[in-house]
C-alpha cells in the first residue's frame, strides 16, 4: 500500500494530475491536503504539485514554503517522509530550505512550454529507482522560472555527493548549452537531498505517465515511489 498526500495550494494547477497518476498507478486513494491545514495525514509520500502557488506573488513558491502546512510538510521531511516536489513545488523545496538553491527567471525571460529531453544521473533515490542511470527520458516542462541557480560551493557539493537527479540533455544524452531550455547551472533540472529522499525537478513526469498522453516515461518515477515504499514496509 501506498499513502500519498498530495498538498494544495491556492494556484496550484497540477494537483489532480499528480492525484490521478498516483491513483491509477498504484491502485490506492490519495489524500488532498489544502494548504491552510495543520498536519498532513500519515503518508509514504508527499507530494508538492505545479502550478501557480499565491500567484506566484514576491518568488515563485516564496509564499507557500510559509503556508501552514509546510511547518508540517517540513517536520516530516526532516523526520525522514520522503516529498516529491515538480516545478513550483520543487521552487517550494528551495524556498523553505529542503533543497538548496533557488529558481531563477528563464534565460530567456520567456515561459516555456514543451517537451524536453532528461538525463537520469542519479538512480539511487526514492522516487529514480525504477530508472536507470543513464538512461534519457522525455518530459514536458512549463514555466518560466526554471533556472536553477546556486553558488559554486553548492553546486560543486551536488555533483560531489551525486545530488543532481536529472539534467537537461539532448536526445544521445549529451548535457549541451542547446539543450538546456532555461540556462540553469549545469543544466540541472532536478536534484535531491543527502538522503535522496526529498527530491525536487521542473519537469512534469504526471503529464507523461501512460501512452494516452503521448508517452509513458514519468510513470516510472511514481513506480519508483510504490516500490521504495513497499521495501521500507516489508
């Protein structure tokens, strides 16, 4: 069995996306927390949706890392919960201290909306074992601040101990300066924390999990969820 809890915010346009994939693939009811709520319901797995969180008023996901519900979002992370964070909820990690980093406006100063070729450099995570290393994917992204931003300190301590998830790359897996939609660092587009449990990606592995929408390859990091949860219960 899986417990999901998926968070909702004011602007949040991707939580029932995030719900039905959970729902389909693992078989099992997901809780939808609104964001105004004291505590999340026990769970195997938190989710913090996309969209558009409080208007994306001061930063994206700068009012939401201050909602109520991420005192308790946090609590659980930091006791060991692991949290799924895509696009604004990955800008959430950041901005409430989960993740190192910030999101920054895209390179281009546009939003981007398209699909987008990924690198799996870290397959050892909770939600990335169903993946290989390696291995390139497809995904779409949407937004218009991707562009990952940390010092060099920080980045330099990701690729160290292997915390950058997923990168930009093109379709041979190559992490080009052509690849790389929103001029994020190192063409980072998701990384994870040191116990690879919280892991946060711009990219929107919902809007690709079964072959209706026009590929499956974000069905395997919500598989990944199941079977890490399944192996913590066992």
């Amino acid at each position: 069995m899986l417990r999901a809890s998926v968070i909702v915010f004011p602007g949040s346009n991707c939580d029932r996306d995030v719900k039905v994939a959970l729902e389909k693939i693992t078989g099992f009811p997901v809780n939808m927390v609104w964001h105004g709520d004291a505590s999340v319901p026990a769970s195997d797995v938190i989710v913090l949706p996309g969209g558009f969180s409080y208007g994306d008023y001061l930063r994206c996901g700068a009012m939401a890392a201050h909602s109520p519900i991420m005192r308790d979002v946090i609590a659980k992370a930091k006791a060991g919960t692991p949290v799924l964070g895509i696009c604004n909820g990955f800008q959430v990690l950041c901005e409430s201290g989960l993740l190192p980093g910030i999101l920054m406006r895209n390179a281009s100063l546009k939003f981007i909306c398209r699909d987008v070729f990924l690198r799996v450099d870290n397959d050892k995570t909770f939600f990335t074992k169903c993946y290989r290393k390696d291995q390139v994917i497809r995904l779409p992204i949407a937004h218009a601040e991707g562009n990952y931003f940390a010092d060099e300190e920080t980045l330099d301590r990701l690729e160290g101990e292997g915390r950058v998830v997923f990168r930009y790359c093109n379709a041979a897996g190559e992490a080009t300066t052509e690849a790389n939609p929103n001029g994020a660092q190192r063409n980072i587009a998701g990384i994870c924390d040191a116990a690879g449990r919280v892991v946060g990606l711009m990219p929107h592995p919902e809007r690709l999990f079964e072959l209706a929408l026009g590929g499956a390859d974000g069905r395997r990091m919500f598989e990944s969820a199941l079977l890490s949860a399944l192996e913590v219960t066992a």
